[in-house]
C-alpha cells in the first residue's frame, strides 16, 4: 500500500516515530501537543490521539498527566544483586536523590517498622526521591529507617548522594545477609501524581531488610518504582562453582 493511501492516524504516527528512530527527537525531548500536531497535518484531535496512542503503544513515548508527550527515555538496567546488597563492586545506579524529610524519631512513629526495637528506642528516618540521571524527573521513592545506634550521623552525611548501605559499611557496621521482596504495587493519588501516572497503574514496590553479625536488623527500606524507568536483572559469577 502507497504511503499516500494509508490511514491519516497511520502516516502521522511513521512521520513522528521517524523522527525518534532518526535521532531527531531523542530521548527526554517533548512532543508537539495534540492542537500543535493537528494544526501542522491539518487533522482533528482524534487522528491526532490514535497516531499517539500508537506510538505510546509501541513504547517510543510516554504521556505524563499534566505534562505532555515525551520521547521515551532509554530504559536503565539494574541488577537487582547490587540492590539487594549482595554486590559491593561496580557502579551504583545513576541519578542523585532529592530529600524530602530527614529525622530521628521513636521506633513507634516511623513509617515502617524495625523488629526487635522498643517503641521508644530512637530511629533515623529518611524519605527521598529518586532522580532520573539529568534530575529532570522523579524514577522512584525512598523511604529508609535505621535504628539511631548504628546511623548517630546519617543526618549530617551527604543525603543527595550516599546510599544506606555505603554508609553502614563506611562507618565499619559488620553487615551480614539482606533480603529483598519485589511485588506489585497499585499507585495511590499521591504517587501517581508524582510520577505522572494514573492512579491505579501498576509498578514495584520493594521492601528490603539488613541485618549485621549479631542478627540486629540494621536497616528497613521501601521504594516504589515506576515500570517505565528500569529494567532488572540477575547476574552473578558461575566461578569456582
């Protein structure tokens, strides 16, 4: 079939997704709105929304409420190993965070709970977003608790960059297993609207537990990530086995 004798909503969406896959439009970069596109091929709005629907279909861009199209961002790959603390070595996961609240509050009124510590007993309690590499836009959220005893300084560390486990190692903490839960998880309004989602839409949420030598929980950590924002996998060396 003739280019010519196509759908319009078809020969708009080959004209935009070329753009993408020519490097015109690279990744990060926004869409004319609907009113722009339908003006420039002098189409309505509908024809419009199904060349766009397609391409959101295809996993070239991403529409974010509020915000606009955009140009879908290369997908990061992260090895959950390294999340999950089993690997020291190599790089970390790119992008700084953006901190939200940093405390020291009774065990009883922190956002998760810690085993084995009294109401009372002191906790660091730190909520942060995560940045996607060129900090134009939230990848995930942060919410870490760690017992006061073993984090006395967290407080004054650089919050934008450390991660926990950096600094229980650093501050000589003998960390000794970690477990890591990954589940689906239902945006709530709050969420959604930071990630520009609907409410409802469906990502991960990841719980994460430490423990050091003598079996004390040392630290307690959820995120919630977007599946638009990485790709995970597991890789581990077979030597020696």
């Amino acid at each position: 079939m003739a280019e010519r004798d196509l759908p319009l909503y078809e020969q708009i969406r080959r004209e935009l997704e070329g753009n993408i896959r020519d490097g015109r439009w690279q990744p990060g970069t926004r869409v004319p709105t609907e009113a722009e596109l339908g003006e420039q091929f002098g189409v309505s709005r509908i024809t419009v929304q199904r060349a766009l629907r397609e391409l959101v279909d295809a996993g070239l861009v991403v529409r974010y409420r509020r915000h606009g199209t955009f140009v879908a961002q290369t997908t990061d790959e992260e090895n959950l190993l390294r999340s999950a603390g089993v690997l020291t070595s190599g790089p970390e996961a790119h992008g700084d965070h953006r901190v939200i609240s940093a405390k020291v509050l009774p065990a009883g009124g922190a956002a998760l709970r810690l085993p084995g510590l009294d109401d009372n007993d002191a906790v660091v309690q730190l909520r942060r977003h995560k940045l996607s590499p060129d900090g134009s836009r939230v990848t995930g959220t942060e919410l870490a608790v760690l017992p006061f005893r073993f984090a006395p300084d967290l407080l004054d560390q650089d919050l934008v960059t450390i991660t926990s486990h950096m600094y229980l190692r650093d501050r000589g903490v003998p960390l000794q297993r970690s477990r890591l839960y990954v589940e689906p998880y239902s945006l709530d309004e709050e969420h959604a609207e930071l990630f520009g989602l609907k409410p409802g839409t469906a990502v991960f949420r990841w719980l994460r537990t430490t423990w050091a030598e003598n079996d004390e929980v040392v630290e307690h950590l959820e995120m919630i990530l977007p599946t638009d924002t990485s790709r995970f996998y597991v890789e581990t060396s077979l030597q020696g086995r």
